[in-house]
C-alpha cells in the first residue's frame, strides 16, 4: 500500500527560530541565549513526558524563559517576556517549504502538521507564516497529555489519522524527533537544518539530506507507487 501521510515536526523544521534572535539580543544582551531557551524547553517538555507531568508546552516555554533569565542572570521585563513568547507563534516558514509540500501535495501525498504545541498554537504559527493551503491538517499532541518523543503520542497521530503506524512517515530537524518515530515503528526523514550531527546511539532515518526540497524527492523515490 502506498505510504501516502507525511507529518511534519513544526518549530525548526518548519518554522525559522531566527526571528527569535533579535528578541533574545535585544532582552538578554545575547542572541545565542535563544538556543539555550529552545533547547531547554525541549528537555523539558521530555521530562513532563516520562514522568507523566502534565501540562502545556506554550506554559513550559513561559517557565523556562524565566528560568533562563535567573540562569543568565538578567533582568526579564514584562514587556521583553511577552514580546519573545508572542514572536514564537508569528515565526516565518523556511524558503524551502512551500515549494517543497507543494510537490509533495502533486505527488499525492496528504502533509500533516504534528507539533508540541497546542492546536490553537500551531494554527496561529501556520496562519502567520501563510502556510494554511499547505498543510492538510494539523495535529497537536495536547489531547494525550504527554510530548514527543513519548512512543504513544507517534501512535496517537497513527489512531487519529487512521493508518497502520508503518504507513507514515516524519520529517524533523531534530534527531531526538526521528529517534522517537522510527522506535515507535514510524518512518521517519531527517533535514540536518544545523549541520548538528546526528546522535550515533539514535536510531537513524533512511532520508537525511540538507534541504526540505531534497528530503521531498527522496521521499517520493522510496515509497511504493
């Protein structure tokens, strides 16, 4: 059967965190602190997910800027939080997505939006970076309680989207991401958006290219017609 649904990881992957820069530069006197944010959150929201914490992943980032700031010893204005929080729902998309769903929409192919984050989060980031005639459908996590990389919320978007788990494929820049995935019996490609290098232990997608475009191509050589 062909392997039709592609879910697409929506911040880094999809979405531009540069935009984010300037509001790091500008409140914590260093852009590079956004990545510390960023990659915070990210463990984070795995440690709620393991220990079955349960909360929201836009609430997280709130209470791991505040933690940054006291870690950076920074002085975190009300307006600079609010400021750097509301950016992160009006991201823009990277250049090589619309054109690169685009092909895969022509191809057949059904392109799903599967975040973290919140159902009205994610719709806010899609309508605001003009990809609402790109995406199919978009997919939260929020109803299981939990975040990826849980294996139960890989097999949540399979249950929500009716389709064997084998028959769907994620594309994520993160490795964590595919890692989770392909462990939960997903496909998976991964777009190296960084040039960080992928964990050696994690288990490895078939797909790793450089740019959305060349992902999309491998995609639809690999998958049975």
């Amino acid at each position: 059967m062909k392997r039709d649904t592609i879910l697409f990881d929506i911040n880094e992957t999809v979405l531009n965190l540069n935009l984010l820069k300037p509001k790091f530069a500008k409140a914590f006197g260093d852009e590079s602190v956004m990545g510390l944010w960023f990659s915070t959150l990210l463990h984070t929201s795995t440690v709620c997910a393991v220990t079955n914490l349960k909360t929201e992943f836009a609430t997280l980032a709130g209470n791991v800027l505040d933690n940054v700031a006291v870690k950076t010893q920074t002085t975190l204005t009300k307006e600079a939080r609010e400021d750097i929080l509301s950016t992160f729902s009006s991201l823009k998309a990277h250049d090589d997505i619309k054109p690169a769903l685009a092909k895969l929409r022509e191809n057949g192919y059904q392109t799903i939006a599967f975040s973290n984050s919140s159902t009205s989060l994610i719709e806010k980031q899609i309508a605001n970076a003009g990809l609402n005639d790109t995406f199919d459908q978009i997919l939260s996590v929020e109803t299981t309680g939990s975040f990826k990389p849980d294996p139960g919320v890989y097999q949540f978007a399979a249950t929500h989207l009716d389709k064997p788990i084998s028959e769907l494929r994620l594309v994520a820049t993160h490795d964590w991401d595919t890692h989770g995935a392909l462990s939960a019996g997903m496909l998976a490609a991964y777009i190296d958006r960084a040039g960080t290098p992928y964990n050696p232990q994690y288990l490895t997608p078939t797909i790793h290219e450089q740019d959305m475009m060349s992902v999309v191509d491998k995609i639809i050589l690999a998958d049975p017609k």
